[in-house]
C-alpha cells in the first residue's frame, strides 16, 4: 500500500517533467547564454547579425567586426559551424539537440 501511495504520488513528475520548459524556452535560454557567452551578443536579438566593433576614419564609424546572419542558415549547416573552431566565435560545444533547439527558435522568432 505504501509502495502505490508513493508511486501515486512520484508519477506526475515523471509523466509531466517535460512540460517544465517548452522546446522554444530552451531554444531562447540556449540563445541567449549557452555556455556564458551570448550568441545575442554579435547575431543580435533575432539572429540577423550586428556590429561588434567599429573604428573611425575621417569621422565616420566603420564596422570592422560583424556578426553575421544566421537566421537563413540551414540546420545542417549551424551543426557544422557550431563543432568548428572559429577565429572569433567562441566553441560552445553544445550538443545537436541544443543546437537544434537554437534553430527550431530562430526558425520561430523569424
């Protein structure tokens, strides 16, 4: 009796411990900070991409690091530049999953 008053009790974190954050909330969190440093920082709030640094030249702001679009990036392709080493994006070493939870969230905010 015990052991069914305390299965009872256990089954509705079990069956429901998926809904705890949806696939898109994961996507945003993972975004905005996947291993400390945020993708937001240089893609910019939807993935199109900003600038990272300027420089002046004869009083006019010119960007000289941009972060690029990434929102018309395939997801086998953000696979493959998220498990490469770049020269200045930092290496995440997210998971495929993650990265796929990365995507399925640009797909939607876009």
């Amino acid at each position: 009796m015990l052991r069914k008053a305390l299965f009872l009790m256990i089954l509705p974190f079990t069956v429901f411990a998926e809904d705890f954050i949806s696939h898109f909330e994961y996507g945003e969190m993972l975004y905005n900070n996947p291993r400390g440093v945020s993708c937001a920082l240089c893609h910019g709030d939807k993935g199109k991409g900003k600038v990272i640094a300027t420089y002046k030249e004869n009083n006019n702001s010119i960007a000289s690091i941009r972060g690029s679009d990434i929102t018309q990036v395939s997801l086998t392709d953000m696979i493959k530049s998220l498990n490469t080493t770049h020269k200045i994006m930092p290496r995440y070493y997210l998971t495929n999953k993650e990265i796929k939870a990365i995507y399925d969230f640009l797909q939607k905010i876009n």
